[in-house]
C-alpha cells in the first residue's frame, strides 16, 4: 500500500546568507527523509509572480513550517514585504479551517515570544537549533508530527488499584440504592368524591421518585411510614405504598402534603435509604467473610497436598 505524499512548503525571511543556508539544510532533510518540501530556492523562478506563488504553495501544502525568527515576526506583524503577504494569507486559513495543525511554528530562538508571529500566538512549536540533525530528537518530532505517527504514546490504562476499587464499588452500590423524591406527579393525582360519606374529600397523591426502588427498600419504606422518627397527629399509617418509581398516598390532600406530610415522606425515604445501606454493607462484609474463608481453606488444601507424596 502506498503511503500518500506529504507537501509541505516552508515560510521564512531572508534574515542572512546563514540563515537562508539553515532553511536550505532544513528543506534538504525534509526531503532526504520522504517529505515533498517546497523552497522558493528551489521551486521560483526567474519572471514568477510571487503572491501567486505564496498562495498557491500555502493553500496545496498539507503543512506550512513556519521559521520563527525576530526578524520574521516583525516582517509579519507590520505586514511588510513577501513574510507580511504570507501572513495575510495564514491569518486568513487559520480563521476559516478547522485544521489548525497545518501551521507548524519552527522556533530559532528560546525567547518565543521574541519570534512568534501574532497570528501564530498559543500554538506549539518545535525547536531547531543551528546544528541540528536528523537523528536530533525535535526533527524526529517534527517527522512524526508530518506523517502523523506518534513517537510517544501513552502507556497502556491499567486497572485501578484494589483498595480504591473496593471503595468506589461501595460509594457507587450507596448511590445506586440512593432513593430520592423528586416532586408531585400533578396530573396522576385524583379528584375527590365529595359525596358527604366519610373521607370523600380525601384524593390520591403521587409522588415521582428518582429511579424504580428495590422491593427490600419499598419494604423498609412502608415500614418507616407505619412508624416514622417523627410524626404529627395529621399522620395516617396505611395510606402509602410504593408502585413502580411512584409512592401514593391515598387518602389525603395537598394542603395536608404541604403541612404535615411532606417532611414525614423526606425522613421515611431517609430512613429507608440508611437501612438499606446498612443490610448491603453487612451482606458485603459476610460475604467477603465467607470468601476469605473459602480461599483459607482451598490454600491450606494446597499446601498440605504439595507436602504429600505417593512415591
């Protein structure tokens, strides 16, 4: 299978003879190690016109280097000379694509806010120094970046450790068994006989609750209800139950809800949610009992086993 071809063109200032000779090194690495690099000391010629030549080679490039230097952002800053051109160009692209990566900032210097351009503020770059090589670690960045193949991964994700596993798998079991009301289902709730006989002015009320509780836990619910922590004389033992993800009174009125009801139903879910976590953490602890148990004796089995021979 044959790999796609990469272009890059390269955007830098004639600062000096030794420079030019740098960017020139720079391109012929590139090259040397399978990257189509465009130079303009290679690819213009005599009679060219330069913006066509600027805009053409920025906007077919896969990747533009960038050679920061003081010189070059000064250039780009005041939009002066072919380096200011280029800039409107790159500040246009970096506006209006979603691929940032194309434009590579190539650092001359460690003063980077010395050298970088306006338009190029924030991004990543990589430093080159005078007498780079290819083998040097930041070319062989600079490769890997260009044929998008990471040198550095990430280690494999392990697992987490023991001992937090067996606390997240608690907190979570006391979340997954955290019952919570969350409001009055208002179009479920009945409209009241009013025909003189007894409570016929009493009416059902439903009571959305967060997700659909265990059957132990609507148990312990009722059984709070029957004989809450705290009650008043407005308090009606047999009038709730638990269906679905829905408590019911039946037999009462919102106003009652309101004033009487409302805080004995926060403190039985409470209370159902406390006993409930306290029977999981006990089955828990049995259970881990009755494992270490087992895995004590099935390691006694073995050990003894070893010692007996049958020669």
């Amino acid at each position: 299978m044959t790999m796609k071809q990469i272009k890059v063109f390269i955007s830098y200032s004639w600062d000096s003879e030794f420079h030019k000779k740098w960017v020139k090194k720079l391109t012929d690495s590139l090259i040397e190690n399978g990257v189509d690099a465009d130079l303009d000391q290679y690819d213009l010629e005599l009679g060219d016109r330069l913006p066509e030549f600027m805009e053409n080679k920025i906007t077919n490039s896969d990747f533009v280097l960038i050679i920061c230097t003081e010189n070059y952002k000064k250039k780009a800053d005041s939009r002066k000379s072919g380096v200011g051109y280029e800039g409107h160009i790159i500040s246009g692209a970096l506006l209006s694509t979603a691929n940032e990566r194309k434009f590579i900032p190539i650092l001359r210097s460690d003063d980077i806010s010395s050298i970088m351009p306006i338009f190029l503020a924030g991004k990543l770059g990589v430093r080159l120094k005078d007498d780079f090589s290819v083998d040097d670690n930041a070319f062989q960045d600079l490769l890997a970046t260009l044929f998008n193949k990471k040198i550095k991964s990430k280690p494999k994700l392990g697992e987490m450790p023991q001992r937090y596993k067996d606390r997240t798998s608690r907190e979570d079991d006391m979340n997954i068994h955290n019952i919570k009301i969350e409001g009055i289902i208002t179009n479920e709730v009945t409209v009241p006989r009013m025909d003189g006989t007894a409570g016929s002015a009493l009416y059902k009320i439903p009571f959305r609750l967060n997700r659909k509780p265990s059957e132990i836990w609507n148990q312990l619910f009722l059984r709070a209800w029957s004989s809450p922590p705290e009650f008043t004389t407005m308090h009606r033992p047999g009038i709730a139950e638990v269906i679905g993800d829905k408590i019911i009174l039946d037999g009462t009125t919102i106003e009652e809800v309101q004033d009487y009801h409302r805080k004995t139903l926060i403190l039985c879910v409470d209370k159902a949610n406390s006993e409930l976590r306290e029977i999981l953490e006990r089955n828990k602890l049995i259970k881990e009992r009755e494992e270490a148990r087992e895995q004590e004796h099935y390691d006694k089995i073995r050990s003894v086993s070893n010692q007996i021979t049958f020669d």
